[in-house]
C-alpha cells in the first residue's frame, strides 16, 4: 500500500505563502478557495499549516 507524503516542499511554501498573503481577502471574496483563516493558529505554527489554514484546510 502506497503512502502520501503529507510535507509539502518548504522553499515552495514559503514562496506560495508570500504571494498569497497581500491578496488573500480578495481571494476569499470570490468564493472558491474555503473558508478562510481559522485565526486559531498559534504563532509559531509552521508556513505550511498557515497556508493551508488560509484556504480553510483545518487539521
């Protein structure tokens, strides 16, 4: 049985995350992208948690 990797690349992330973050709430305000930060997250959460958590991925 195959396993999926669930780390995504850091450097990607990072980089992902920067674009994202100045345009999230327009990117929210079309609707396609899920419900939006959590605003739970504590602050040392890793960048790939904060992105996730960003488009309503919750853990």
């Amino acid at each position: 049985m195959a396993t999926l990797k669930t780390l995504l690349d850091p450097q990607t992330v990072v980089g992902v995350l920067n674009t994202v973050e100045p345009h999230l709430d327009e990117m929210l305000a079309f609707g396609a992208y899920g419900a939006g930060p959590s605003e739970t997250l504590p602050a040392d959460a890793s960048p790939q948690i904060r992105l996730l958590d960003s488009f309503g991925r919750r853990p």
